[in-house]
C-alpha cells in the first residue's frame, strides 16, 4: 500500500504547484471606472441576483479576454456575409468583433474613436453589450447569471452582471456601469454600412479553433442558438415565446421593454407605452427611444427612414430619447426584466393590434 | 517494492499486456483531448502556432489548462497543452493498467480473482468532464438544464477519475497471482 500512499502524493503536490503557477493577471492599474448617473430598473433585489449566481465552470479569468487587440482591415477579413459580427462606431472609427472569435474570448478590452471600452458577448444569451472601461480592464468570472456572463473588473474584481450592466458584488455593488450601443449583425451589414471597418484578428494572443463554435453555429443556425431550451436556472421563465427568440430590449431607471425582432422586422415601427422601437434595414438591427407616454407619430418611409412631426430621419436618430438597444434570446430578457413592457401578439389572422402592456 | 507492483512489474513482462496498455492508452488519450475540444473539427489550412509558453500554466477550467502550440489541418485543429497532455497521459496510462489487469481477470480467471469492469468504468469520468467554454460539453449534447450541484460535481470528475483508476487498480493487483500469469 505503500507505494499507493507516494502516488497519491506525488499527483496531490503536483496538483498544488500546478495551481499556485496559474497566476491572475491585471492588477495595479487606475481604478476610475465610468459609470451611469442613474442605474437601470431592476425587477428583483440586489441580494438575490448576487445570491443566484452559480459556477459555469472556469476560474476568473479561465475564459481569456482579449487585452491587445490587433485588427485587419475589411479587405483581409476572412468573413462570410452571413457571419454574425458585433459592431461599434465612434467617432468616426468603427471596428468590428467576429462572433467566432467573441465565443472563446467573451470580453475585448479595446479602443474606439478614444474611448476605452469593454465589448463583451454572452454567447448563452446571445447578448453584445458594450462598457466604458476608463483605465482598467474586465475579464470573464466564470460565473453565471441566469446564464448571462459575470464580468469583473481587474482592479477591485467587483462583479458585474452583464444584461443588467450591474455590479453585484464588491466595491461596485449596486452602481451601474456607463453602457455603448453595440450592433449585434452580419458582416455582410456590417461592411456595407461601413467599409472602412477595421476588423478583430484572430491573432489574439492565445489559441483556440476560431473556425468552430462549441455551442452551435449561427451560418447557418444550428446547435444550442436554435433549440428550444435552457442550461441554467432561471429566476424568472415564461412560455411566451420560444426560449432563442430574438428580441430586442431597453431599460430606462423606471421600465423595460422587449421587442420581438422578426415582428419588428416586417412593422418596421412598434411601441408600448413608454417605449419606440423602429427597425433600421441596413444594420438588419432595432433601436429603442424612451416616449413617456408622449405617442409620437413615426411612420415609416420604406427606405430605412422615417417620418416624425413632418422631418424624416434615420432609424438612429430620430428626435426622442435613444436608449441603448439590446439584443437578446427572449429567455435570458425574461429571467432580468420579467416585467418588461412587450407588444402583444395578433389577435386575428391579418390584423395585428399594438397593445401596450402593463407591467404584469 | 510493494507486492502490488512486483505485480505489475510481472503484467508487463508479457509483450501482449504491454501493448494492451499502450494501445489502449493512447485511445483514451485521443478521446480525452476530444473531450476537452483540444482535438476538434475546423481548421482551413496547414498552420502550426505557438504562444508564450509560461501560458501552459493558466487554468481554463479546475483541471484544465491553456494550450502553447496549435497544429492546423484542412478539416480539424489540434491544441497542444502540455498539462492537458500530461494529465490525459496519467488517466491514460491508469486506463491501460486497468483495462490490463482487467483483460487477465477475464482471460485467466486463476490468476486473477477479480473478474469485474470497475476498473474500466472509473475511466468514464474523465471523458465527461470536457468543457465547452462555460458549460460542459455534455450538458450541450444533452440539452438538459443543469444546477449548482450538478456543476460542481462537473469540476471534480477528472481527479475523480484519477482516484478511481487508483483504487480501483490497487484492488485487482491485490487479488492477482502474478505466479500464475502465463503468455
């Protein structure tokens, strides 16, 4: 039995070595991190989210941000038009992140027009949110939140639910993060909107097989984006629709509203009470505006622009509060903002009714 | 030297057991990177990268670690990480020896008291224990919903597995008669 006792440890001090050499990066830098005047509505406590959080498996960290981003141009990008990519533009820069390579990285700590943000994609939530960073960085926690990644910061490691853009742990608990736009389309969107795109490399400073998607696949869809159901527990679940229906969502610090994006897609303009959705074509994308009862009168143009109070505008500017828009499968909407406002589906065949729902 | 490995000393002296124990090892070895999607479909040209190697020690899961080098093929994409390796080589060698001494229980059943596959049902484990970046990759294949507990029982099946291999062989090397184990 002897030797039996030495193996087992043998394996158990190699086990720890191993362990103490897998260091943590990113600490000692600047700890201002921008953050919202006034956070979002949340539909249930602090406590319980943080207290809801489950392990998805890897240590923080373990899932690697990308921290040096390096970027090609449009013309040496290796996309097909049907890939899924999550864009941003500012000031005059606008970079584009491939979905391939966000689904083993999750978080890109860049630059864009000047600005420090995090792009970050929840790949079981189909969720692109991005967030000013100010001098810090943010990783992967490796936490779950009704299957929505956790992020932290890499100087105070508060936690961050990412839909809810709110801290749930640490020096940040409760304050929400200053949130961008991403644009969650294909490349063949993408790069008709904007040419001059600079494109995510595959040069990531780390290795993974960026041609295959563990989950699934979006070109065409495919795996865990089309099946009907979920992996995690949920705080909140409905039959409403199936689980991965797209939708579209936005918060203000009083409401919530989800758009369902097929719907949206073929009226083109929607709204509840306090929320107006318009499709915009060309990024096959939904921006939200806040209305506060005020019923504006927006039609639709047919060309990607609208009408409202005898100006036409496009879909991204129309003169109403912009809000950030969201995509996300309707089950992980559901599981944060159970009390959104949403469009009520047709009543009869051919006559579709706008009802704006009360908060249930 | 113990009696158990006098024992085996004496196993592997026969060349049939020695390349039982190879042969399955490096089966096991290729499933388990495939588990780990170490070893995966996709890839669109020959390339062979490597990274900074002090990388191999940055954990990507409990027991799982960062590849240093990728070998590219038309068709599927190989992650070198040498800790992986390393340990799918340990549970490996483990599964040999078990499936080893398992194949004397069935086939010289006087040598061997033990006529039972424990030893190669603690290998399962291991195989289970893949990750698909932030859910384990059964748990896609299934498409079932998993819980807290679920998780965190994911995150110890490979030394689990190692444990099992363990006892599981000291138990059949106990009850085998190396005196009595012929060609």
């Amino acid at each position: 039995m002897r030797w039996f006792h030495r193996l087992a440890v043998a394996v158990t001090a190699l086990s720890l070595a191993v362990y103490g050499l897998a260091t943590q990066a990113g600490q000692g830098e600047d700890p201002t991190l921008p953050l919202a005047e006034s956070g979002y509505v949340l539909d249930d406590a602090i406590d319980d989210y943080a207290d809801f959080m489950m392990s998805g498996g890897p240590p923080p960290d373990g899932i690697p941000a990308i921290d040096d981003p390096v970027f090609i141009e449009a013309s040496e990008a290796d996309l097909d038009p049907g890939d899924k990519v999550i864009g941003f533009y500012h000031e005059g820069e606008a970079h584009a992140y491939p979905q391939l390579i966000m689904v083993h990285h999750e978080i890109v700590n860049d630059r864009v027009g000047g600005l420090n943000l995090a792009v970050t994609y929840c790949p079981l939530t189909a969720t692109a949110q991005g967030f000013e960073r100010g001098e810090t960085t943010f990783g992967v926690s490796g936490q779950l939140l009704n299957s929505n990644v956790v992020l932290f910061d890499r100087e105070t490691r508060s936690y961050f639910s990412q839909i809810t853009a709110r801290g749930l742990r640490g020096e940040y608990q409760d304050e929400t993060l200053a949130e961008v736009n991403l644009i969650w389309t294909t490349w063949g969107h993408w790069s008709s909107k904007y040419p001059d795109t600079k494109v995510l490399s595959e040069d990531t400073g780390h290795l993974r097989n960026y041609s295959r998607d563990p989950y699934g696949s979006y070109n065409p869809l495919g795996g865990y984006y089309e099946q009907d159901g979920t992996m995690f527990p949920l705080m909140h679940s409905s039959d409403r629709h199936h689980t991965k229906e797209m939708v579209v969502g936005a918060r203000t610090s009083e409401a919530s509203a989800y758009f369902v994006m097929s719907d949206l897609v073929r009226d083109e303009v929607q709204s509840t009470d306090r929320f107006l959705a318009v499709y915009a074509p060309d990024l096959d994308t939904g921006y939200i505006y806040s209305i506060d009862d005020s019923a504006p009168q927006v039609t639709s143009r047919g060309d990607g622009t609208y009408e409202m109070d005898g100006g036409i505008f496009e879909a991204d500017e129309l003169p109403l509060e912009k809000l950030v828009s969201v995509e996300a499968f309707f089950f992980a909407w559901h599981a944060f903002y159970p009390e959104s406002e949403y469009v009520a589906a047709p009543t009869r065949v051919g006559e579709r009714v706008r009802l704006a729902v009360e908060p249930a | 030297m113990s009696k158990s490995l006098a024992t085996l000393a004496a196993i592997l002296r026969i060349p049939l057991h020695r390349r039982l124990v190879a042969g399955s090892g490096a089966v096991y070895l290729l499933l388990f990177m495939v588990a780990l999607q170490d070893i995966s479909r996709g890839g669109r040209s020959l390339q062979f990268l490597t990274t900074d190697w002090t990388r191999m020690f940055e954990r990507t899961g409990t027991v799982t670690f960062e590849p240093i080098a990728q070998l590219t093929l038309p068709g599927l994409t190989i992650l070198l990480s040498p800790l992986n390796i390393l340990m799918g080589a340990v549970i490996a060698l483990l599964v040999g020896l078990n499936l080893a001494v398992t194949y004397i229980a069935f086939r010289q059943p006087r040598a061997c008291s033990f006529n039972r596959s424990t030893g190669i049902l603690a290998s399962f484990p291991a195989l289970l224990a893949g990750s698909a970046c932030c859910a384990p990759a059964i748990v896609l294949i299934l498409g079932i919903q998993v819980s807290s507990l679920f998780m965190t029982v994911f995150q110890v099946l490979i030394p689990a597995s190692v444990v099992l291999l363990l006892v599981t062989l000291k138990l059949i090397l106990d009850r085998t008669k190396p005196e009595l184990l012929h060609q």
